[in-house]
C-alpha cells in the first residue's frame, strides 16, 4: 500500500471514530426493525410433496418430443385453478384467511424429468403439510382428474347421437320401401345407405372407447413418489437474514450520513481529525482552558513539550526562526506562539517574539506595551526607520517582557495591506540581524486566509508551524493551506492542535 492510499485508509478511519455515533445509531435502529419485523410478522412453513407422471401409462403420443413436458405444465397450471384449489379446501375443511390459497401453492415441473414438485405454505407446519399431500393425492384421483382431461368423447357422443338418429332414419326408409313393394334397385340402393351409416356409428363408438380409455389411462399416470412433511423451522421471517439485512442497510445509510455530514461539516473536532489529513507530524495538543492573561501565568507543560520539540528540529537544521500561522483569523496561532516563546525562553534560549501580523497586530496588547515603533518601523520607507544600521538601534526598539530572556518587538503603525512590505529586502535583512542577536525567532504571522503577510514570510523562515483549533479549521482548510505552504517552499515543521476539549 503506498502512502496516499495508506492517507485515505487513516482518514476514512477517522471518519468513523468522529461519526461513531452517526454510524451506530442507524445500525441499531435498523437491526432493532429488523427484530421486531421479524417477531411481529406471522410464521410461513412450506411442505413439498413429489408426484410422477408415467409418460408411458399417460396415453400421449410418445413420438412427439414435446408432448410429456407440455402435458407436465399443463398440469402444474391446472393444479393452480380455482377449481383444483377449492377442492383441496374443501378436503381440509379450511376456513378463514387459511381458505385462500391463491398464491400458496407453486408447482415446479423438474426439467428432464417426469416429476412435479408440490410446495405448500401455510402458517401451521401440519397445515402446510396437509395441502401438499392433499393436492398430490388429488391426481392421483381418476373420477376427479377427469374434468380436467381433454373431453375428446363429448364430441365422439353428439357424433355418435346424430349418426344413430341418421340410421334409425333410413332404416326406416328402408322398411317403408319393403312395405310398398319397391323396386330391387330402390331397396338395393336404399340398403347400401344404412349398411355406410352403421358401419360409420360402429367406427365412431369404438372410437370413443378408445377415447375413454385414453382418459382413465391418463388419470392413472399420477403418482405420489415423496409426501410431504411437517417443516422443521419457517422460511419466513428468517430472523438472522434479517438482522444481517438490517444491519447492512444500516451501516449503509450510516455511511452515507456520515459522508454527507463530513461533505456538509468538515471541521476538526480531535487531534485524530488533524492527524488524518498530513502526514505531518502534530506537535502538540493544547487543551481549551489555556489562555493568555497578564502578567504571564506559568507555562504549562504542553507548551514546554512544544518547546522541546521545535528547539530541536530548529537545532537539527540550523535555523533559528519559526512562523506561527493558521488558515483562518482566530484560531489562536498568537496565544500558541506567545507561549512557545516563553518556553523556550524559560528552557534558557535567548528569544524574541515578533508581531508580523501588521493588519491585525496583538502582541502589544498581550504585553501591555506600546505598538510603535515596531516592525513597521524597521522596514518601511515611509516609516521612522532609524538612520544608523538595525543591528545598532534595535536593542532600543525591542522591549523586554516580563519572561527572563523574552523580548518582544511588536507590530508598529498598522497596515491593511502589509504583503508587499513583508516580502520586501529590508525584511530579509531584519531577519538576518535578529537571527544573529538571538537563539531563536519567534514570529506570530497572519492566518493564511487573511493575505499574503505569512505566505511572503514563510519561504524565508527556518521552519513554519500551523495551528488549527478545533471547531474553527476544517480538514479542507488544513489540507488546503498546507498544500500552499508545500507550493511555496517553506519547511512546515508540523502542526499545533488548540482549543482541543481533550488531550
């Protein structure tokens, strides 16, 4: 698995463990539905009998390749009549909503066979038993099945009716001519006529025994090869299909809330969120309660583990400045780089904080002193930049706080829009002065979102911390500012999660 695809892994799983309780919920009133379903719907049993039909005792024709599976169907469609299905309800004595048996009982021809198979269903397994047996023994009943037998002999019976009453007609022709003294030839003729009519009705009734032969044989071809038996256990409700349907529809429709909350609100509620959008690593998690008040309370222990790891990664590479910045104004990058100043200040580095947030600067607020001359000061040409070198006048401008070996240079006059300033030479050149006077640089910069102030800054510091606070950056916010960071060239160190309502 290569990294990107690992990355998704850990932000889908992060996912989960933020919308928990999107995913549980559904997943359990889905479930909860299914038992209930499950209980409150009635029991189906289904019973299967097997009948035969003897191909061989049917009385078809057994020389058309087609006529036994169509004497099969045709004799699973009329098990299904009405007049079949009232037989059977009759037989059993049914009554109520077990009288109504449309739909529950199915016959199957098995193909290559000369089987049927019956199923019945029925709530009661002894019910459902019944039916099924009921209805394979009713084929095997001759004077029953004869109503569904083609009645070839209806037709045989007004042939034969008709040709008897032409007969009896003539003959009686025949006999008048005997009495009237006819001619030979007249009588002759007149008995050709009734000998052709009585050897037609004589053809026409054995035709019609063979007719009926055929049907007795027909209604004897039925057998039962396997009654059926009381059911063990209901096809329906199957309680664990079920359960794991409705559990899947609810991991399903939790899934697809969850995706659309995240779609919706994508903001970071835990350190796991911020972790699952970078790879890079989360230098500290600083709980909510921590806020900047003068003069400076102790610094608490999350700040002293940030300190430690930024002095060492500053140290690893050889730089001594660090901007602080966030995606959006307000998320708390100046208490956060206040604090990480006063660590390091208090771990024995000589440190100087400086404000170059020059739209909205802070620092002179936190400290109680005043804003001009600041940063402004130094690098603008319209400022009072002093006429000797910075390295010789800025021990007069920076301001010492209350924290042993903290200075504090702030923002000067107030810009709206400082990025031209930022990225200009005289601010390299500040840079390279106070790196020189001071163990490390710290730099409360603008959130990203407010301008070009930290983007201009960030290329020409030795490294770049991203704050986010929970509840206010987003993981597209994040993804997206650190990608920026990325395009520009600066060395993000990591990132400080704030405002966090757990460790």
């Amino acid at each position: 698995m290569n990294e990107e695809s690992q990355l998704q892994l850990e932000r889908y799983l992060q996912l989960v463990n933020r919308r928990k309780w999107v995913l549980v919920i559904p997943i359990v009133l889905a479930v909860l539905g299914a038992a209930l379903l499950s209980f409150i719907q009635d029991p189906v049993y289904v019973a299967t009998a097997t009948a035969r039909v003897s191909v061989a005792e049917s009385g078809i024709d057994t020389q058309d390749p087609g006529a036994a599976d169509r004497f099969l169907n045709t004799y699973a469609e009329i098990i299904q009549t009405n007049t079949f299905l009232d037989r059977v309800i009759d037989d059993l004595g049914l009554e109520g909503d077990d009288a109504n048996l449309d739909g529950r009982v199915t016959t199957t021809p098995v193909d290559g066979t000369e089987l049927i198979r019956v199923q019945a269903k029925a709530s009661d397994p002894e019910q459902a038993a019944a039916i099924a047996n009921d209805v394979a023994n009713l084929l095997r009943d001759p004077a029953f099945m004869a109503q569904f037998l083609t009645d070839s002999t209806a037709v045989l019976n007004t042939q034969l009716e008709a040709t008897a009453q032409t007969l009896e007609d003539e003959q009686a022709l025949l006999d008048n001519l005997f009495e009237t003294g006819a001619s030979q030839s007249q009588i002759s003729t007149q008995q050709d006529i009734v000998d052709a009519t009585r050897a037609s009705y004589q053809t026409l009734l054995a035709q019609r025994e063979q007719a009926l032969v055929r049907q007795g044989q027909a209604a004897r071809a039925f057998s039962v090869i396997e009654a059926a038996e009381e059911p063990d256990a209901p096809v329906s409700p199957r309680l664990w299909f079920n359960l794991m349907a409705g559990l899947l529809a609810g991991l399903a429709v939790g899934v697809a809330l969850s995706l659309m909350l995240e779609y919706i609100d994508p903001t970071l509620r835990g350190v796991r969120d911020l972790e699952s959008v970078t790879r890079l690593p989360v230098l500290a998690s600083i709980p909510f309660g921590i806020r900047w008040k003068y003069p400076p309370p102790p610094v608490s222990p999350d700040y002293r583990l940030l300190a430690t790891k930024l002095r060492t990664v500053l140290q690893a590479n050889g730089n001594k400045s660090v901007l602080f910045t966030s995606t959006r104004p307000e998320e708390g990058n100046t208490t956060v780089a206040t604090y990480a100043a006063m660590a390091m200040a208090q771990a024995g580095l000589r440190t100087l904080l400086l404000d170059a947030n020059l739209n909205r600067p802070d620092l002179h607020k936190l400290f109680n002193v005043p804003m001009t001359p600041g940063l402004y000061n130094f690098i603008s040409q319209n400022g009072v930049r002093p006429a000797l070198p910075v390295g010789e006048v800025i021990d007069d401008i920076v301001q010492e706080s209350p924290v042993p070996r903290l200075s504090v240079l702030t923002a000067g006059n107030k810009l709206n829009d400082p990025s031209e300033l930022l990225a200009s030479a005289e601010m390299r050149a500040f840079l390279d002065v106070v790196e020189e006077r001071w163990d490390v640089v710290v730099i409360d910069g603008a959130a990203m979102s407010s301008g070009a102030g930290s983007a201009v800054i960030a290329p020409v510091v030795g490294g770049v911390v991203l704050v986010a606070a929970e509840g206010q950056a987003s993981s597209n916010s994040v993804e997206d500012t650190v990608g920026e960071l990325a395009s520009l060239g600066a060395n993000t160190l990591g990132l400080v999660f704030c405002k966090a309502t757990e460790a």
